[in-house]
C-alpha cells in the first residue's frame, strides 16, 4: 500500500487501551489518528498524533476528519457507538468483547450490513508471533489432522481492575470468560471448524461477584475437535495465557507471558520427537524494560493492516477477527453460561437463531 492514502481514524475512549491504540495508530503505514472523543479533553489531548479532540459526541460523529473509527470505551456502549458511526458511513473496530449481550452483537451486525461498511472485534491476540507460529502448524499440517486443543487464560482478578465496571455483569456480559477468557475464546474459534456444542462449570465462590471468578468450559466442533478451556480470576502467579492444539503428527503451542511457542511432531507411534521452540528473546527484552504496551501495540499495527486492507477491498490473506468471529465468541460465553446454569450441553446454534450465518 505504499504511497496510497491513509485511512483516517476518530477514537473513541482515550483511556488505557485508547492510548495504546492510539499509539498503533500514529506507528501504522496504513491509518492515521486524525480524531478522538473523550468525556475527559485533557486525556485525549495527551494522545499521540495531535488528532482534533472532541468532548462532545453529537460534533465528534457530525464531523468528516475521519472515515472509520475505533471503540475504546466499555461494552455496554458498543452496539450505540458502533451503531451511529455506522449510520454515519464510518468504518468500525470495537475493542473486545463485542458487546455485552447477543443482542446488541446482531444488532451492530445487521447495522453494518445496512451502511455496506466493515465491522471488526479487536482480538488482537491473532497477531502475536506466538500465535502465528501455532496458527501456521495447525493450517499447514504440521502436527496432522487436529484432534483436541487445551487452552487457559488467567489472572489475578480484582487487582488487575481499575475500575468497577470491569467486572458488572450489566456492562461485560459475564466475568472472567468475557474479560480475560474471551481472547482465546476467540482463538480457539480461529482453529477450530464451527463450534457447535459447548459445556461448561462456572464457580463465583472466591470474589463473590455476581459474575463468575473460574469458568471450565468443553467445546466440540463440528469435525468432532474437542478444547478444554480454563478461564480464571484466581491465577496467584500473574497474568498468563497458553493454546496447545494436538494433531495425530504433533502439537504446537503458544504461551505467554513472556510470548514464546513450541511445535513438536512425532513418527507414526510417537516413539520419535521433534522439537522446535520459539523465544521471541527480542519482545522479552522490551516487555521487560518498556512494558506489555510496547509488544502489544505492534498486534494492534498489524490489526490495523488487516482492516484497511479489508476497506479498500484488497485481495489478501486476512488473520483479524470479523464481526461474525465476535458473535461466536460471545456466543460460545453465554453458552457456556447456560450450560452452567442447566447442568446440559448447549448448542451454539440454539442461541444464534437467526443471526446471519457463521462462516
């Protein structure tokens, strides 16, 4: 794309992640930071880029500096947000999960499809080096035939929250599967073929919310694939997350923190194995000495390489996650939900109903 126009971007939320996003934005060859709106003017003005800044929502949406826009505010302002760009002819990514309900998912689906504009999710995790090595193992045949994945996702739990919403049931959707667990809820999506049934245990017993602190949660395809899923507000050794995907030839692996991979292949009786690990030594010495930000807006670069290559209709291969990919993953969370709550497997299809179909 060089030399072609830059997509210009307005954010939405300037807070945490909106400052991280901001910063993918001004680093990437394909989009520009031109707009944001925050409540807070100050926050914003302390964006990277110098974009114009808006405090007040109705001049932000009436204004043409940008052509797309990016949600950084909590999920239970999505579908609305998402929803008036949209009408307004904007392009849309809205940062994990979706939203907080199914409802409000369809909802921003259908308003896309109605303005022909693109919506995205923001599950960046897609773009970690980590993730790529796992990803191109399972696609490629590396390790065979897919048979099972494991996967976790965990932290400490209240004190990684900066703010109450952060665990409402009424902004998230759910707890600790729609907070941490939703990201490899979605890749575990990425490598399997069309979940269908899911089971699940959820506890609350630690913190006592009215949200789930430790979620068991079973998936099976429609091949048959089956994950085992562990999403967790009680992980005492700090923020980590892991897939591991089986085939009949080998596995492969991605884990953080720090991000690192391995794939391992066997002989036809797994009596001889090979070995190959990935350290990714440069990303660990400048999580180190930078912070996690510093990794994870590059993920939000490539992300942002991906959407504007989805906008302007160019032809090639597209890891980011698509509108329908969040529908599934909130929808493989609230079944998981029912699940626990009914002491049945559930089937994913019972809660999409008329959603458009899942590709």
């Amino acid at each position: 794309m060089t030399g072609a126009a830059k997509l210009e971007f307005g954010l939405i939320g300037a807070g945490g992640i909106g400052a991280v996003r901001a910063r993918a934005l001004v680093k990437s060859e394909h989009c520009r930071l031109s707009a944001c709106f925050d409540l807070d003017a100050q926050r914003a003005r302390a964006l990277p880029g110098e974009p114009q800044v808006f405090d007040d929502r109705r001049a932000f949406f009436d204004s043409d500096a940008y052509d797309a826009v990016v949600i950084c505010t909590p999920p239970d302002t999505h579908r609305e947000l998402a929803m008036e760009a949209l009408a307004r002819g904007k392009h849309v990514i809205v940062e994990k999960p979706m939203a907080e309900s199914l409802a409000s998912c369809r909802a921003m689906i259908d308003a896309a499809a109605a303005a022909k504009r693109v919506l995205t999710v923001g599950f960046n995790h897609r773009y970690f080096k980590g993730v790529d090595v796992l990803r191109r193992a399972v696609r490629d045949g590396t390790i065979g035939r897919l048979s099972w994945i494991r996967a976790f996702a965990g932290h400490t739990g209240l004190s990684e929250f900066k703010s109450p919403w952060m665990y409402d049931r009424a902004v998230m959707g759910g707890g600790t599967l729609m907070d941490n667990g939703v990201h490899v809820l979605d890749l575990v999506n990425h490598l399997m073929s069309d979940i269908r049934e899911v089971s699940a245990v959820t506890r609350n017993d630690f913190w006592h919310l009215d949200v789930e602190d430790n979620a068991f949660v079973h998936i099976v395809d429609r091949d048959g694939v089956v994950c085992d899923l562990h999403s967790t507000w009680t992980e005492w050794k700090g923020y980590a997350f892991f897939v591991e995907a089986y085939g009949d030839r080998g596995m492969a692996g991605a884990y953080y923190a720090p991000m690192r991979a391995r794939v391992t292949t066997v002989d036809s009786n797994g009596a001889r194995r090979s070995n190959r690990r990935n350290l990714f030594v440069a990303d660990m010495f400048r999580e180190k000495f930078f912070g996690w930000q510093s990794t994870v807006v590059d993920t939000f670069v490539a992300e942002l390489g991906d959407f504007a290559a989805r906008v302007s209709g160019r032809a090639e291969p597209i890891v980011g996650a698509d509108a329908r990919d969040g529908l599934m993953a909130c929808a493989v969370a609230n079944a998981a939900y029912r699940s626990a709550e009914s002491g049945r497997p559930v089937e994913v299809a019972e809660l999409l109903g008329s959603a458009p179909p899942l590709t």
